[in-house]
C-alpha cells in the first residue's frame, strides 16, 4: 500500500483525508479547528496525529496540501478595457482559485493604483491586448505599476521595511505577446516579483486560462503562502500545492471527465458551501451549434467557478439574508427572524448548534446560500459594458453538495439545502433536469484534486467512489425547466 495525506487547511476547519494511491480507497479522514491565532502547524499535526493513531503501521509520511487559510488567494486583474481583457482576466482569476477583490481597466492613474492598493490583492494579473493587438495599455500600467514600486524598493533595501504598495504584490503578466517581454523587464528593473506566461486572450473569442493559472498557482505558493505568517514551520510551505477553490476545480474535472478505466460522471454541478463565500463549480458540455451561434467577444468558460463573498453560513450569514431578500427568496417576516441568529453566527464564527432549532437556522441559510449563489452562477448577467451569457446546465447529471453544514446535516436537511439546484424554476437559468444529489460528506473533492497531477488514476477513482448519493432523477428535480 501507499497512502499520500492530503490537507486541506480552511479558515476556520482543517481537514486530512488518507489515500491509498494504488487503489484509490479513502483510508481515513479527520479534523481539526484551524490554529490561525497561534501557528496553522499545530492544527495539521493534530490532524496527522489522528490519523496515524487510526491506521497503524501504515506510512503516511508523504504529506500533500492547499490552504484558504487567512483569507485564501486575494486577486487584482489589471486589462485593457472592462467588457474583453479585463472580463477575461476575471474568469481565469476565479478558475484559479482566487477571490477577485479587483478588477481595473485602461491607463493606470494615481487614483486607480490608489485604489488597487486598497483592495489588497496578494497578486496582480496584468493583462491586455491581443497578440500583435494594442500594446500601449500593457505597457503604460507596466511602467505604472513600475514607478510606485521604486520608492518601495528603495525603503526595503534601507532596512525600513516594505510597506503595503501595489509594487510590491507579485505581477503575473498574461497580455499581449508582443509586449510581454519589454513589460517584464521594465517591472522587474524595479524590483517586482514577476511571472510571465501566454496570453488570456490570444485573439477575440479565445479564452486561453491554462498557464495563467498555473503561474498564479505558483505564485501563491511562493510568495502568497508565506507572505500571511500562517506558519513558522518550513514544513507547511513545503507542504502546499495550490489554493483550496483550485484543487476542488481540479477534483471536480476529475470527477466529470473521469480517468484510465475510471469512467465520468459527465456534466456535474457542485455547491461549496462555507462560512465566509459560497462557491459553485460546473463542468459542462456546450451544445456546438448553440455555442456558434452565439459566439462571445470573450469565451465563456465551460469549465470554471464562481465565487460569492457575501454567501456564508458563518461570516457571510447576514450577506445571506441581504441577498435572499433581494432576490424575494424571503419575504420580510423570514428576514427578520433571520437577522438575529445570522449576526450571531457572525460574531461567533465556532457556533454549532446543538438544539434542533439552531439546525434549521444553519440548513435555511445554506439553503438560500445555495440558490443565490447558483442564480448568480448560471443565469446571464450584463453589468455596463459586460456580458456574462448564462449557463446551460440542462444536461448536469450530477449535484454535488459540500462545505461543513452539509457534511453534518441529516438527509432530509440536505435534499432541503440543495433543493434549489433542482427546484428554482424562478431563477431564471436553466435548471439540471435529470441529475443525482450527492454530498461530498468525506471532502474528497479537494483531495482528489491535490493528487491528480501525480496520481489521476487513483484521484479519479477517489473523486467518483467516495460521494454520498441522495437521490435520483425525477425525484431529485422536475421534469423540464427550460
């Protein structure tokens, strides 16, 4: 047998999953709180303790890992214009694992790196121009980001520290080609940490997301991961491979497209449900005619995630409420019988409940959570000059439920929770109409997608072997919802 640890250490939960990577059989699971105040170390050992008392004599020595830890990957994309290379940068930021805290367009002034700073991105992807198009935008944010770095750089090599300035955030350069390389080195002759890679955007109507992800993957786990103290242990840096709402990503293409012997589940669906954001991730087939006659200035991504900052169970319950309101999935009474137990959830992010009537709180929030969430995923959305067309996910054959109140809710409350993705018939997309509920109760998801590079054989089989089902087919949604 060889079994890999895969950790993932959340924000408020770290959880440790045992895989036999010959089989792919989940050996064991556990957790424990995670020790943000103290040093996030102490909480994966806890962890590794208890699965080694769990699975004597087995060798559980290769440890593997990603982290939302201290507020995840915080992402600025810097384009051209908002509607194309800016828009393009916003969804491989978020199929990157990262919260998009701020999206810019056209010429930096002082007032937008003033705001760029204040939004305090981790990393900043700059973008813009199509290969052999407009160079001058990339090039002038380039030299702009370029100046406000030197007086950083110079405070730095003094010895009187780095202070929070949009020159010193690592720069990943994803633009025009033909400008790449003069803006590379005008950012790095300033001192900028800088990773350059192929274009978002080659050329109108291609989205090319791979190697911008993979570089600002790289840079969260270079500079990202240790630049929020999370740990003094060598170990911890050694042992992440990519934000958390990355390797999930990676789980779910597993689980669709499956690997080797290990068949797909085809077109899936999964909810994360958490304590600050709610994210959704769909694996989708696009039908060829519908998506040619409707071709996009920027390619909608069939593959992707969205996540939603003010949808959480915990830190996001009042954003939840809000939202539910807003979207008349509540009505005024529920609101404000809502209001109190989600402010209490906010000031106490460690509440869980232990009476049947706290329960019903968590299951409602999660439940509106779910719904708005997947509305604002799938349904088309113009915003000024952006349009993001809706998803079809009339073909989705799998719903996958995760988060924490999902993996200690009953069924009943679960098929409550998650009865949105089949029942919101008011939401205007087009609901799944023949898919199975499952819940991913053991979290596998991101461990499938911590081992895939190495071990897809196994991670396909993790991914596809471990779900909880809940339901099937008509029972699970209605019939059409078209």
């Amino acid at each position: 047998m060889h079994a890999v640890v895969c950790v993932d250490v959340g924000s408020t939960y770290t959880k440790a999953a045992a895989v036999d990577v010959e089989s792919g059989d989940l050996l064991a699971t556990a957790s424990h709180a995670t020790t943000i105040a103290t040093d996030v170390m102490v909480g994966v050992s806890a962890v590794l303790a208890e699965l080694a008392a769990g699975l004597a004599g087995v060798d559980l020595s290769e440890v593997v890992g990603c982290s939302s830890a201290g507020g995840g990957l915080r992402l600025a994309v810097i384009g051209y214009e908002r509607a194309v290379t800016a828009e393009a940068g916003y969804r491989v930021g978020l199929s990157a694992g990262a919260k998009v805290v701020h999206v810019g367009a056209g010429p930096l002034d002082p007032p937008a790196l003033g705001a760029l700073v204040a939004d305090r991105p981790d990393v900043v992807l700059l973008v813009g121009g199509t290969d052999g198009g407009n160079a001058h935008v990339l090039l002038h944010n380039a030299r702009a980001l370029a100046e406000h770095a030197r007086p950083a750089a110079r405070r730095a090599a003094s010895g009187a520290g780095r202070p929070a300035t949009a020159g010193s955030i690592p720069v990943v350069v994803a633009g025009n080609v033909d400008a790449r390389d003069e803006a590379v080195a005008v950012l790095t002759a300033a001192g900028c940490r800088v990773l350059a890679v192929d274009n978002v955007l080659p050329r109108i109507g291609v989205l090319d997301p791979m190697p911008a992800r993979a570089a600002i993957r790289e840079v969260f786990i270079s500079h990202v991961i240790g630049g929020k103290h999370l740990s003094a242990s060598p170990a911890f840096n050694a042992m992440i491979r990519a934000a958390t709402p990355d390797a999930v990503l990676a789980g779910v293409e597993l689980l669709a497209d499956g690997h080797g012997d290990v068949e797909g589940a085809g077109d899936v669906l999964v909810v994360d449900v958490g304590g600050a954001t709610t994210d959704v991730y769909s694996v989708v087939t696009p039908d060829p005619q519908e998506a040619e006659v409707r071709r996009e200035v920027v390619q909608v991504m069939w593959r992707g995630r969205t996540v939603e900052g003010d949808l959480g169970v915990r830190w996001g319950a009042p954003g939840v409420v809000d939202a539910a309101l807003a979207e008349n999935l509540v009505d005024e009474s529920e609101a404000a019988a809502l209001r109190g137990p989600a402010a209490a959830r906010l000031a106490d992010p460690d509440l869980l409940p232990g009476d049947r009537e706290g329960r019903a709180v968590d299951a409602r929030l999660a439940e509106l959570a779910v719904t708005v969430a997947l509305r604002r995923h799938a349904r088309p959305q113009e915003s000024g000059l952006v349009r993001r067309p809706g998803k079809d996910l009339r073909q989705v054959r799998l719903i996958v439920g995760s988060g924490g109140v999902l993996r200690y809710a009953d069924p009943p409350a679960l098929r409550q929770i998650l009865s949105g993705a089949t029942n919101d018939l008011a939401g205007g997309w087009k609901l799944p109409e023949r898919a199975a509920l499952s819940v991913d109760g053991r979290y596998v998801l991101a461990a499938a997608g911590l081992l895939g590079g190495r071990y897809p054989q196994a991670a396909a089989r993790l991914a596809t072997g471990a779900l909880v089902r809940l339901a099937v087919g008509p029972a699970a949604g209605p019939a059409s919802s078209a």
